[in-house]
C-alpha cells in the first residue's frame, strides 16, 4: 500500500470544528507540520475535506 505526505500549510484559525477535528485526526496539529499517512479511502476523504489548507504529496 502506498503512502502519502501530507503538509499543513495554512492555519486552522477560523475553521469549523469539524474542520479541525479532521486535521487532528490526520495528526497535523501545528503549522508545516509534515504526516505520513496510508493511501487508504478514509484518509482520501479526510484529504479532500481539508484540501485547501493542506499541500499533498505521493
């Protein structure tokens, strides 16, 4: 199974929670922090709701 990196890099301030919750839940809880994660389909949906705060690579 493949991984994918995973970047936080813009702030949470202002999200929802539900937001939030899902950037915890893929372990990005500070600024430029860095995850590496498994391609799974779970993950992909965590992914795709926090898109446009996080960069992707892999």
């Amino acid at each position: 199974m493949k991984d994918i990196k995973v970047t936080l890099r813009k702030s949470m301030i202002g999200s929802t929670e539900k937001i939030r919750a899902t950037l915890v839940g893929l372990g990005l809880t500070k600024m430029r922090k860095t995850v590496v994660r498994k391609d799974t389909p779970e993950i992909r949906g965590m992914i795709k709701k926090v898109a446009h705060l996080i960069d992707v690579e892999g």
